[in-house]
C-alpha cells in the first residue's frame, strides 16, 4: 500500500506543475539495475520516481552445511524509490549539472534456501549528491547517497536460515551508488 502511496502522490503532483524536461534512464547500482522516470519542475527543482532490482550482500552462494548437505542461498531486494532534487547552481538548468535531494525506498527482500523462502520489508530514507550531463536528448547521470532504515516486517521463519545467511538486514539498503544513461525529452535546451 505504502508503493502505491508514493507513486499516485509523485504521479498527481507532477500532473499539476508544468514540467520543462522528463527523462528515462536505465543503470547500474550498488545491488543490480535500476530503471527511473525523471521530470522537472522548473530551472531547480526535479522529482523522480524508479524500480531497482538486484543482490545485496553478494546473495548468491553455494555450499555445504553443518551436516554436509549442499545448500545454495539468494538474496534479491526489489525496490521503488522517490526522489526530490534540487539544482542549487545557477550555471546550468535542471535537470543539467549538480543536484542535491533527498530519496525514499521501500525495499522488498527475499531471501531463498532449498524449501525456505523469507520476505523482509525496508523503508530507507535519505540524502543523495550527483551530477547529471546532457547532450541534446542523451544524458549520463552519476549519484551517491546514505540514508537510514527502518525495517518495517521480517519474516518470522527468517531465523531458519542458515546462520551464515543472517546477515543484519538492518545495514542492507543503507549506502546508494548508481550509475545511469539515457534519454531527455523534449530536446534540452539551456533557457535564456
């Protein structure tokens, strides 16, 4: 409930405000992928909204047990995120050049072993610093961000994991490093 939450209200707010530029892109994170859908509001200020998906932890292993017995272990998180971002610089327009923002994700975890599969549920929020290039209608976007979580549901047969595979989940999510390319429409253009 609280996904579609966020995305109706980023949805309705960026319906109401006339937008100068969108964006799509599509990149490489600190956990897998991700996919994000970008529109400017004006010449400092842009929201965003995108699905990530992918391992943490480095979550896919394979081993033996304690009683000798091969087991394999995966980790995949699945993740919506928003984001509110602000051009501080007059140099450029948004959604060119450096920006500053804040981001909140609600963070779906799964963790498998043979015959037990657990769901866990993060909420992470927290600050962003990136720079995003554009020449005409392609653009590159770098970013880094720290947030904290929350972690809102854990799976009660998650203590039957392996010990190994028990990883803390309360540090996972909390460092965010990607790396995008992609497409602005309509053609930018730096505004007199």
């Amino acid at each position: 409930m609280r996904k579609c939450s966020i995305l109706i209200s980023i949805i309705l707010i960026s319906s109401c405000v006339k937008a100068q530029y969108n964006d799509i892109k599509i990149g490489a994170t600190t956990s897998g992928w991700n996919l994000n859908y970008k529109r400017t509001f004006n010449k400092n200020i842009a929201a965003a909204i995108g699905f990530d998906a992918g391992r943490f932890a480095y979550a896919t292993q394979s081993g033996y047990g304690i009683d000798g017995t091969e087991v394999t272990f995966q980790r995949i998180a699945y993740s919506i995120t928003g984001d509110f971002r602000v051009y501080p610089f007059k140099k450029h327009d948004a959604p060119k050049g450096f920006f500053a923002g804040i981001h909140i994700r609600d963070i779906i975890i799964k963790e498998t072993e043979p015959d037990l599969n657990v769901t866990n549920n993060l909420f992470n929020t927290g600050l962003n610093v990136g720079y995003q290039w554009i020449w005409g209608n392609f653009t590159m976007e770098v970013l880094g961000g720290y947030g904290l979580i929350k972690v809102l549901n854990v799976d009660s047969n998650r203590n039957l994991l392996e010990p190994e595979n028990q990883d803390d989940i309360d540090n996972l999510g909390r460092i965010r490093i990607e790396f995008c390319i992609g497409i602005v429409f309509p053609k930018f253009k730096k505004s007199d």
